[in-house]
C-alpha cells in the first residue's frame, strides 16, 4: 500500500506531461533550489540516455564524490528516480520532501505536472544531502523538460532517432534541435550521435553559444575491442580491460560517452579519474529493465526484460539476440500508444519461436487487438491474452524448460512483470 503522499503524485497524472520551463522554474524559486554547491551532468538521447546516466554516477560514486541520480520513469516505486550516494531514496524520505514540495506548490499560479513536482524533490533531496555532482537524465527531449531549468556543467546527447515525434518534431533535424536546448553557454557537450545532419546542427548551436562540441568517438578511442572486454583511451588516461556490468554492445558506445561526461565532471570538482576505481564502476553498473536477465529458480525458464520501445531499441534488441547464440525465446509483447508497432514487430521477425501479446496496464496502453493481425503475419504464431500476469504465465507455459520468456515493447510492460514478480503492484500509469 502507498501512502497519501504519494497517492497525491500519482494523481497529478491528470495534469499530464507539461513541456516548459516557467513553471518548474518558479517552484524551485519558492524552493530556493538549487542551493547546494553541485556540479550537474545533463543527459539526452533517445536511447541509452538512462544507462549513461547510470554509468557516470557509478564512476562518480566509485571515486568518492558525493553523488545524485534523477532518471525516468521508474519501473516498480517511484523511489526509483532518485538515487543519494548510489542508493535509491528511502521512502521516508521521499515522503517527506513530496511533503515540502507540495506546500510549495501553493504559490503558483499553474499547478505542475508528477513529473515537475518528482524533478524538484530529486533537487530537494540532492540539496539536503549536499550532492557534490548530480546527474540528471532528460524526460523527454530537452529544450523544453522540466530538468532543463538547471544551468548544467557537463552536457550530453547520447544518440538520435525519430521517438516521440508528436511532441519532439517529425525529422532528426527536428529532434535534434529539441536534444540541443540543453546546451548552455560555455558547456562542453560530449555526443554519441552518428547522423551527420544532427552533428552539424549540434555543432552550430555550440559554436552559437560558446560551448564546446565533443564527438565521443574521438575524445575516447577503442585501444583492444575484444567479445570479454575492452580497452579504452581518452585524452586523460587508459582505462585497460572494461568488462560491463551492462549486457550489450551498444552499451560499449554508451560507456565510451559515459567515460568522457565523467572526466569532464571530475575536471570541474578538481578530481583525477583513478581508471582502476572507474574500471570496477562500470563492471558494477546495474540497470534494470534494459537486457536483464532474471532466473526465477524454479524450473522455469529465465526472463529477458528489456524495456526497448522505439525502432532504434528494438534494433539493438533484435542484435543481442543475434549474438546469444540462444534457443529462440517466447516473446510477450505490449505497447502504448504513438509507437510504430509494425516497425517494432519486424525486428523480431525470425527471432521469436512465439508471441503472447497483452495488455501494458497504463491509460495509454494499445490494446493487442488493434496488432494482432500485424503480429501474426510478421511473427508467424501469435496469442492474445491481455492481463499482464496471466499473459507471463501463458509465456512461461508455452516456453517449457528449453526457451527463455523475452518481455519488451514497453517500460511499463516489464515495469508490471517486475513488480508481479515481487508480489506487488504494477507502477502506475506514469508518463514518464
């Protein structure tokens, strides 16, 4: 059971996702925040974003810097989203700074979004704890999310692709002028994209605001790439033998971005990277929800989660299954809506020995009917069953012991898988 406090956030869903700065600007103003002499890391992306979030704080926490992490959406408990010195918030005091922040709300004149009021009790909390360097991930886009009314040190754009295009614009030139708006006057901004039309656009809007553009390809060079680990060099040390934490390989892109934000970081805080510390971080870095195994140690087949609901996601998804060597798996799949369902199930095809299609328990869930025909003619054997539960039983029972259960399409898909297998209930319908 939650308590009223957060009952409260959950029910500010209905004011929906609010994308501009004033109000989350004037509610840290009544806050007084940010007060704490932080340094800040602002990640963007359409994919990976959250993992690089979570590498750079493991790197910051492993070499004794007081560390925060905000990231979206949460999985299982909204605890989640903000991490004190690698540890998710206790519920206490999550509690306590909602608290806060919605006496302050009293005092303005629109009332903010859950996901203006989480952002400012992340800020909250980083305060109270006298954070040395937080690391923010952006909800959505950039320019206009509530994680931008923070004047951030370090800026990062970890990758590029058509996602959220009623909201971000229809064309990469478009999203990635939204994904610049994070770029502040005199910031150094490390990118991980590889379409040269955004690199351009990136470029220019840093020449406009004399920030610095640094591709993450050439401040931190492959050394040795071998399948077990990898060798990296930057322009301020050799970082010998990496083995991730993460599974997949575009997390070795994503750890070389990871690497040069964090160095940027340290530089600010006047501290030198110690690659052995930095080279144990990331070995140690977990993720939840993105290529996770789980062994349910009960004779049943294991879990793959992967919350992959873009095309680009999903591409990585389908090239890690390439690599696993492993029997075809039983897919349970779910969406919400906006996703280009037909792309997603193609990068599946030929790659899943059956589909259970269901429900994602959010107000913005696809229901499988509307796909079902799609799924069938691109997947071959397909079933509906739409309670996120009773659809993972039928997986696991038309997996046997042979097959692992692949669960993606959505977060808040394997967000409901998590928190059914913990005995709980599903997160909510949170937007992001």
């Amino acid at each position: 059971m939650i308590g009223p406090v957060l009952d409260w956030l959950y029910s500010l869903q209905h004011f929906g996702v609010k994308l501009g700065l004033d109000n989350i600007r004037a509610l840290l103003g009544i806050l007084g925040l940010p007060h704490a002499p932080c340094r800040f890391v602002h990640v963007a992306g359409t994919n990976g974003k959250g993992s690089v979030a979570a590498m750079v704080d493991a790197m910051l926490c492993a070499s004794g810097i007081r560390s925060g992490l905000f990231t979206s959406p949460h999985l299982v408990r909204p605890n989640e989203r903000i991490r004190i010195a690698g540890r998710d918030i206790a519920t206490n005091e999550l509690e306590r700074q909602l608290e806060v922040v919605r006496a302050a709300i009293a005092g303005l004149a629109s009332h903010p979004s859950f996901f203006e009021v989480i952002t400012a009790t992340a800020l909250a909390s980083f305060a109270e704890h006298r954070i040395e360097a937080a690391v923010l991930e952006v909800g959505l886009g950039g320019r206009l999310d509530a994680t931008n009314a923070i004047d951030a040190d370090v800026g990062v754009v970890v990758s590029l692709d058509l996602d959220h295009t009623n909201v971000l614009g229809t064309t990469l030139e478009e999203i990635a002028a939204e994904k610049a708006g994070i770029v502040k006057p005199g910031m150094p901004l490390v990118s991980g994209i590889t379409q040269q039309r955004a690199i351009d656009l990136l470029r220019d809007v840093c020449a406009e605001r004399a920030a610095t553009f640094l591709e993450a390809r050439a401040e931190a060079a492959f050394v040795e790439d071998r399948p077990e680990s990898v060798s990296i060099r930057t322009r301020r040390a050799t970082y010998e033998g990496i083995s991730l934490g993460l599974a997949g390989r575009h997390q070795i892109d994503n750890a070389r971005i990871a690497l040069v934000a964090f160095e940027l970081i340290c530089e600010r805080l006047g501290v030198a990277p110690d690659p052995k510390r930095v080279i144990q971080a990331l070995a140690s870095v977990r993720w939840p929800g993105r290529l996770q195994w789980v062994d349910l140690r009960d004779g049943g087949p294991p879990l793959l989660l992967d919350g992959a609901h873009n095309p680009a996601g999903l591409r990585s998804l389908a090239a890690h299954l390439d690599r696993t060597g492993l029997p075809k798996p039983v897919l349970l799949f779910g969406v919400t809506a906006g996703r280009p369902v037909e792309e997603l199930l193609l990068s599946l095809a030929g790659r899943v020995d059956h589909a259970v299609l269901t429900r994602v328990p959010v107000d913005r869930a696809v229901d499988p009917d509307t796909y079902a025909a799609t799924a069938a003619a691109t997947l071959g054997s397909v079933e509906l069953v739409r309670e996120p539960d009773r659809a993972l039983a039928r997986a696991r029972e038309r997996a046997g012991t042979t097959r692992p259960v692949l669960v993606t399409g959505s977060l808040y898909l394997v967000g409901a898988v998590l928190a059914h297998l913990e005995g709980g209930d599903a997160p909510g319908p949170i937007a992001m």
